[in-house]
C-alpha cells in the first residue's frame, strides 16, 4: 500500500503530527501488545496505518499502531494496556464514514480495528440475533436470508463495508428505515468494552430493550465517545417476499417534499429516498459497462417475487433506460412491501394517489437496481468521473425545511463563482426519518486526486478505469470551506445530524444540564479521557 503522495486534505499540520503520549509506559506497549494480541493482530505498516488513518474524506494524524482483536477478551486486553499506558483508542468498523469519527487529529494513539469481531449467533427461539461489531450488514443479511428472517433496520447502501458497530455507533438510515426507523431502533441491547477494560451489558431480558431508562440508547450514536462496541443484540423479523418499487418525478422542490412527507405520515413504504436532477444523473452515469449491467438485470430478475414479476420489471428498467433520470427535477423513489400482493398493490394504489396529485411516474429502474443490489460496490466514494466525494447532512423538521431549501439556494448563488471556476459541484439526496424529519443530504464533488484510502478501498483497476484528477489545493481547500459553512447553516436551521464523529456540533448544542450530565457520564465510563477523545465534542 502506498502513502499519499501529497498531504492533500488532511486534518490542520498543526494536528497531523504523531504527537507520542508523555507515558513512560508507551516504549512498552507494542510489545504488550503483540504479546497480548499475537504479532498477526498489531501493525506499524506505514501503509495500512496511512489507510486506517483516513476516512471516505481526510487524513487524520498516524496512530502508532493498529490493532485487531480476534475475540472479546483479547479486545478487553488491549484496551486495559493502552489505557494502563495513557494511550488513546480510537474504534474503527468499516471506515466507511466522512466525518472525522475515527480520525484522532493529534495522532499517537491506538486504531482499533473492529473488524475481527465476526460472530454471528441466531436465536430463531427468541427472535434475536447477535453479532459482533465487526460483522457487515452485507454479511449478516446473507446470513438471515436462508432462515426468512432479517433485522427491522437492515443497513446502509455502503453495508458491503459498513458493520453493524460503526453503524449503530453513529445511527444510521436506509434499509428498512422507513417502516423501521434507523439504526438505533433496531437495538435490543449492546455489550461496550469500557475504557477501563470492564464488559457492560446494556441488557436485562432479551424481550425489550425497555425495562427502565434507556441504558443501550447511551451508547448508540455515540460514535466511540463511550466504549467499544463488542457485540450487539438485533430483534428479528420475517422477510415479507412481496414488494413493487415506485418512481416519481416532480416538477419542483415543494410538490416533491410534500409527497414524501405525506407517504411518511401514512406509513406507506419500507424504503424511500430521493434525489435531485444533478445527482441522479450522476449515480447512473456509473452504471456504465454492460459486465455491470448484465450482472444488475440478473440480480433484479432473481430478487423479484416471481419470474413474471422479474420478466415485468427488466422489461420496464430497459424502455426507461436512462430518459428516466433527467425527467423532473426531483425523483422520489419508493420500494412498497406486503406479507402478499394485495397488500402491496393497495399501498402502491395509495402510493401513486398521493404522488399523482403533485407529479408523474416515471419508470422503477433505480429503485429496481437498489432493492436487486442494496449493498452496491463502494464505487460511489468517488464522483461520476473519478471526483472526490464527501456529502454534508442535516435532519431538519419538515416544516423548517423550505426555508433551508431557500437560503441554501442563496448559498449557492453566492459559491457559484469560485465552485464552477475549480470545478466543484454538488447534488442533493433526501429521505423521510420517521414523520418528524426530512434527511437533506448535500454531496459535494470536486476535482482532486484520489488518496491511499480510494485505491486501498476501489482497487488500482478500477482507479484506471476512471478519469484521474491531479492534486488540487485550491478545490479541497474550497470543498472544506463549503463544508463547514454547510454545517453552520443546518445549525441556524434547528437540523440534526447522524454521524456526528468530529464534523458536527453537538456537545455545544445540547442543553447544559443535559450536557452536565453527558460530561459526568463520560468522566465516569473514560476518567482519562482516552476514549476516541474529541467524538461529539464532549471535551470542547
Ligand atoms: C458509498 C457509501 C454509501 C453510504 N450510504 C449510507 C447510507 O445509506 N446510510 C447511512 O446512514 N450512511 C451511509 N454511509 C455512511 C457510512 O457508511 C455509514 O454511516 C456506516 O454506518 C459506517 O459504518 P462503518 O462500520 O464504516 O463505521 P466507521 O466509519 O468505521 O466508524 C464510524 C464511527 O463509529 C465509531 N465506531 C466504529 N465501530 C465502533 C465500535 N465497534 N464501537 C464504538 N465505536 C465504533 C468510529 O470511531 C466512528 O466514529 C455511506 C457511505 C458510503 C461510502
């Protein structure tokens, strides 16, 4: 693996350099470590640390070694000597995120590599499964299929590479999300490796996870800030085998919220999202080649209910073909599900009654490609023509979000300048959470060359395939900007985020007895503070 070969977008210099814990005790630790571990488990490579140390956006600082712990008690090993030598730990699952969640700025702690916590335990009996943090939602899936089951939430779009820690460390939505809610909801309970070593079990019964305060929902979202993640109870529930996937495309932004909003308020699908002109001409120019398209026709054709359904659906998807992705400026995408087709077809009926009010249908294909492939190749963290990538979110209450469509037109009329001189564009992506939030995603683009992490991630094949890009000071240093502007502008507007990690306020956000009480709670659980410090600010 090679190093970047600029230090381009990284954290601030100031805060890159491996700055080595004053421990006495630190000389020791690789050594404990290996010994604790198995020299397999622990790497100085430059190479992988550079990788590990970088998420879909920056560079964070080099930690001094990587760990990857096979088990639980090797896991609690590791952290009792790293916490025994004053080092921080920092938990990493998939490394599919962008917002500084495992990115330690100041270097010289400890990156511990979820991924080797891969059990899975089905218990058919009590409608539970278990896995360790390390487990893909991909993995799991493929695991409950057989079986008929699946979680309520069951994982991102990048689930091939996320895992179930990473995911339920910083919520997040999709799969499922609109019949089940995100990530979090679908937590029975949690075992957390603690800063001191300690096991905790946030579970009493494994009939809810209510029986008394909230104990598991302390930990979800937490990003780290509180423990590791070791392994986590999910509820399960039968797949329903019966779907349709609707598609509409509206004139304008208002009409378009409106229908999704509606459709969330009468619960009418198990998964939603939507996209605006610039974005899904974007996604689809991807799907070029037709290895690619070959093998998504065949996975349609397999997924759908039947193979008149399949036969149906790929003829719909090929009359589409692409005129389907520039017919509004805004799509709306819906997958309906039923336990038979009467069910599905009357919330498709209803479906098609709220959206025909405000716009037209257009054909399913892109809700045909992503319930066919819900976990897509991570080709999507870099642009359309070999761009970087990073998207910015805000959850906003549905009736805050016209006026932060309006001023984030303003902030584009002012950005447009400088982004179309260094060739930086963004789209937008939505989904309803609940029927309190709309998720307005802003993915931005630009011309910049791809770092270690893309090639370790992509391949070097699929770096060749796609357009390079040399390195670009100037676009970064724009796209940081921008970045951060967005993020203010989402806090004037009341929004919430996922993924907090470091990118969003929060700590600051929080009302100050409850952030007295976060403080008092992460004193107690990391009195040294050497849990993924500066994670949702609490140590601003
Ligand atoms: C192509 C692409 C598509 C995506 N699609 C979606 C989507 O549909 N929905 C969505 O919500 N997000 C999406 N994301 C963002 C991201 O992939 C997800 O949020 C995912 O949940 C991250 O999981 P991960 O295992 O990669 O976590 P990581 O990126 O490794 O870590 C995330 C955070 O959790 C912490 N953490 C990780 N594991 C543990 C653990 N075991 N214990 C404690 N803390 C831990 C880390 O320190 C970090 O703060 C997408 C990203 C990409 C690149």
């Amino acid at each position: 693996m090679n190093a970047p070969a600029h230090p381009e977008h990284t954290l601030p210099p100031s805060a890159v350099t491996a700055a080595a814990p004053a421990s006495a005790a630190v000389p020791l630790l690789l050594p404990q470590l290996i010994a604790a571990l198995g020299a397999d488990s622990v790497s100085r490579d430059a190479g992988r640390l550079t990788v590990l140390s970088h998420d879909v956006y920056r560079q964070g600082g080099l930690p001094l070694a990587v760990v990857r712990p096979r088990d639980v008690a090797t896991l609690q090993a590791a952290v009792r000597l790293c916490a025994a030598a004053g080092v921080a730990m920092v938990p990493r699952g998939g490394g599919a995120s962008y917002t500084d969640g495992y990115l330690l700025p100041a270097g010289g702690h400890v990156v511990f590599d979820l991924g080797g916590l891969d059990h899975i335990e089905v218990d058919a009996a009590h409608a539970v499964v278990t896995v360790g943090a390390g487990v893909t939602w991909a993995t799991l899936r493929e695991r409950l299929a057989g079986l008929g089951l699946r979680t309520p939430f069951w994982g991102p779009f990048s689930g091939l590479a996320a895992t179930v820690g990473g995911s339920v460390s910083q919520n997040a939505i999709s799969h499922g999300s609109a019949g089940h809610g995100i990530s979090a909801q679908s937590v029975l309970s949690l075992d957390v490796v603690l800063a001191s070593g300690e096991l905790l079990g946030t579970g009493i019964s494994s009939a809810t996870r209510h029986f008394g305060p909230d104990m598991t929902g302390l930990f979800t979202g937490d990003c780290g800030a509180l423990g590791l993640k070791a392994a986590i109870r999910l509820p399960l529930i039968a797949v329903r085998s019966q779907f349709d996937t609707l598609s509409f495309a509206f004139p304008d932004f208002a009409r378009f919220h409106e229908t999704l909003r509606l459709a969330a308020l009468e619960g009418l699908e198990d998964e939603q999202f939507g996209l605006d002109k610039a974005l899904s001409q974007g996604q689809i120019g991807k799907q070029e080649g037709l290895g690619s398209k070959l093998a998504i026709a065949l996975k349609v054709f397999r997924s759908a209910p039947s193979a008149t359904a399949g036969v149906r659906q790929l003829l719909r998807m090929l009359a589409a073909g692409h005129r389907v992705l520039s017919s509004g400026e805004y799509m709306a995408h819906f997958i309906v599900e039923g336990a038979n087709m009467a069910e599905v077809q009357a919330k498709a009926a209803r479906l098609r009654e709220l959206a025909l009010a405000r716009g037209f249908e257009i054909a399913n294909s892109v809700p045909g490609f992503v319930r066919a492939m819900p976990f897509a190749p991570l080709t999507n963290i870099l642009g359309p023509k070999g761009e970087r990538w990073v998207p910015v979110h805000g959850i906003l209450p549905h009736a805050d979000v016209p006026a932060f469509h309006a001023a984030l037109h303003d902030f584009r009329t002012r950005h447009h300048e400088a982004m179309a001189r260094l060739g930086v564009w963004m789209g937008t992506m939505f989904a309803t959470v609940s029927s309190t939030g709309l998720l307005y995603e802003i993915a931005l683009y630009w011309p910049e060359a791809p770092a270690a992490y893309h090639e370790a991630v992509l391949g070097a094949e699929h770096l060749r395939a796609v357009p390079g890009h040399a390195p670009n000071a100037a676009a970064s240093a724009l796209v940081d900007l921008l970045k951060e502007e967005l993020i203010e502008l989402y806090a004037r507007h009341g929004a919430a985020h996922f993924q907090i990690g470091r990118a969003y306020p929060y700590a600051q956000r929080l009302d100050p007895a409850a952030r007295a009480l976060l403080s008092a709670l992460k004193q107690t659980l990391d009195p040294q503070g050497l849990m993924n410090p500066g994670a949702l600010g609490l140590e601003g």
